[in-house]
C-alpha cells in the first residue's frame, strides 16, 4: 500500500534505488561480506543513478532538491536489501552530507561534493571513541591550532566506512567541556591518519567498520568545518536527522525480512501442511505485519515534521528507539517461524537477526533515547 507521505516522483526513485540493489547488491552479498566493504565500483554505480547526490547542490552534481523523502526511500530500500547496506550509504547521504553542505564554505563544497556525489570519495564520521559513545562532550580526541594548520592527535572507533574512507568528519577537542569541540574534514592520505583492520562484529559485515588513528595529522585550517568550538551544537543539531535515517532503515530491514519468512511460511510443510496456516503462525506474523505498519505511521509522521523543519530531538529519539526495538522483535519472530533453520548462517533471516541487534546500541543507545524523552516528561534526576 502506498503511503501518502511519499509522491509520483518518490515512488518512481524507490524503483531506481530497488533496481540498483536487485543489480548491484543482493547478487553480490558473499563478495562483500568477506571484503567487509562494498567495492568502489558499487559506489561509483550509485552515483552514476543520482543517489549520492540526494540534497546535494546542482552546482556540485546533486539534485538539488531538499527533500528528506528521497533519502527515506533510499533508507529503507537499500536496507531491506541488508541493513548494513542501508548503513554504509546511510551514514554518506544523511548523516555526512549535511555536514559537508550546512558548514561549508563555496570552496570547501567545491573541493568535496563533487567527489562525494559521483562515489569518487566516500566518506565516513569520526565521533564514537573507546571512552565516549553516547557520551559524545568526553571525547578525547583534541586539535590545536599551530600557524596555518590544525594538528589532531586521537582515535576514533566503531566507524561505519572507516577503513575504506576517502574523508572523514571528525569531532575533536579544542577546548574544554561541551563548548570546546570542533570539527575538522580530514582527507585519508594525509601523514599520520592511520585506520585499523576492519572490526570483527558478529554481524553487518558488508560494511566496512574500522578504527581510525590520528597521530600529528596536519590538516589545512580552512578543513575546519563552520565555526570553532562548536562542534558539540552542530552535532546535536544534526543528530535528529540522523536518528530518523535509522528508523526508516530499521523498518526497511524488518519489512524484507517478513516479506521472505511470510514466502517460507508458505512452502514450509510440518504436520502435513503449510507452516502458515497454524495459529500461531497467523497470530505472530499479524502482531508483526501490525507492527510494522504502526511503526511506519509514526516514522512517516516525523518525515514529515522534519522535511518542515519541526521534527524535535525527542520525537526523533522516540522513533529511533522504537522502530529498534520493533525491528529485532520483529526478526525474532521470524527466526522462530523458520526453526532451526533460522539459526543457520545460510539462511538470511539468521544474519538479519544479528546484522539488526546494533540497531538498538548506536545513534545513541536506546537507553539514552529513553532517557532524553523521559526528562522532556520533566523526570529529570532529584536534586539533593
């Protein structure tokens, strides 16, 4: 059923994002989950299609059009391919983007969104360290100002397309607290910018996932990105937009995953009958599919808000949260109708299962999503 958020044209580009991953993804799978990466010539496809330049300048090969919309459709139709497929483009068009386009100079865009809208240079955010998660004011990682440069020492950590970045956003130190952060683009080839093999995660291994190492890197001082020492406002100004990416890829991701357990329920005989027709199955595939259309409601509803520039921090981390948890819920169900071929690797509802559990630990852990809603209900901690 069409929803009414989205118009002829979003459908039309649904259908070109959908032809790209039957193509150019899903045939693919076991090449890139060895590789933990999808080769550049996937990208360089994508651009080609006018998916990297969702949002982006016509001037610098975008489309020119400020329509989340578009990078919803996108979210969820790469996603439902694989979540991490959602993850990896994700983090390029609707999490780096805004960056490279809302603090930039005319030249800063000219030097990089070129590249970043053809597949040329991908790019990656360098936030997350050992010590600082969800708590992004202990950051560690610091730049200081010497002459024309910045020299930044650190180490970033859990980075989607980490190791196989062109460029990378990267939030460091140059003061103190929550007003003394900035935040720097810094090209991969730069001396002393090192990255880590990808990280061993137990699932998501299309995407590249890596550490990123900074020892006495000299970047420019017209890398910086906007002002100085407001990298911490600029970070949470953005963080909704890319709460509500997550959701859109969350609901994606449940919705092919029902799609094919509702095909194997179908073919699946025990008893002497389809496994489909027993009430159990029924009722559990009807909470799911229920679910699921309750979950796009809400996700739709805050498309909405934000492409009117109201979706609030709470409201996004509401549907962040939620759209997590009704997603691996979801899949579990799913590894359950399948029995025990739903714990075999072979089987895509097994690596879904695993590919989805990060959902409910990064941009933010639900717990800290709970948290912020829950003081904005004035239940903040007691004084005393």
């Amino acid at each position: 059923m069409r929803r009414a958020v989205f118009e002829d044209e979003h459908e039309w580009f649904r259908e070109t994002v959908r032809e790209f991953a039957s193509r150019e993804l899903t045939p693919h799978r076991e090449e890139h989950r060895e590789s933990h990466s999808i080769p550049r010539k996937v990208w360089l496809k994508a651009g080609e299609l006018g998916m990297l330049g969702v949002g982006i300048p016509e001037e610098h090969g975008g489309n020119g059009i400020d329509d989340f919309r578009f990078n919803a459709v996108m979210d969820e139709e790469l996603s439902r391919a694989s979540v991490a497929y959602g993850s990896a483009f994700g983090i390029h068009i609707d999490v780096v983007a805004p960056y490279l386009t809302e603090l930039t100079t005319n030249e800063q865009r000219e030097r990089w969104l070129p590249g970043f809208t053809s597949g040329e240079m991908i790019t990656a955010l360098g936030m997350t360290e050992p010590e600082a998660g969800s708590d992004l004011a202990s950051l560690r990682t610091s730049a200081r100002r010497d002459g024309d440069e910045w020299v930044i020492d650190g180490g970033k950590t859990f980075i989607t397309n980490g190791s196989v970045a062109d460029l990378a956003v990267v939030a460091a130190r140059t003061g103190q607290g929550h007003s003394g952060i900035s935040m720097f683009a810094v090209e991969s080839d730069r001396p002393g910018f090192t990255r880590g093999e990808p990280l061993r995660k137990i699932g998501q291994h299309e995407a590249s996932t890596s550490e990123l190492f900074f020892q006495d890197v000299r970047v420019p001082a017209d890398n910086l990105l906007g002002e100085v020492d407001r990298g911490f406002a600029y970070m949470m100004e953005r963080l909704p937009q890319e709460r509500l990416s997550c959701a859109f890829a969350n609901l994606g991701h449940a919705a092919g995953v029902l799609d094919i357990t509702l095909e194997y329920v179908k073919d699946r005989r025990a008893f002497g009958r389809s496994i489909g027709t027993f009430q159990n199955s029924r009722f559990a595939l009807a909470e799911a599919a229920t679910e699921l259309d309750v979950g796009f409601a809400y996700a739709d509803q805050c498309l909405v808000e934000h492409c009117a520039g109201r979706l609030s921090a709470i409201d996004a981390a509401k549907a962040k949260w939620w759209t997590s948890e009704i997603q691996n819920r979801i899949i579990d169900t799913c590894v359950q109708l399948h029995g025990g071929y739903g714990y075999m690797e072979e089987y895509e509802v097994a690596r879904a299962w695993c590919d989805a559990r990060v959902t409910k630990i990064w941009a933010g852990s639900n717990e800290i999503m709970k948290e912020l809603i829950g003081r904005d209900l004035g239940l903040g901690e007691p004084r005393g």
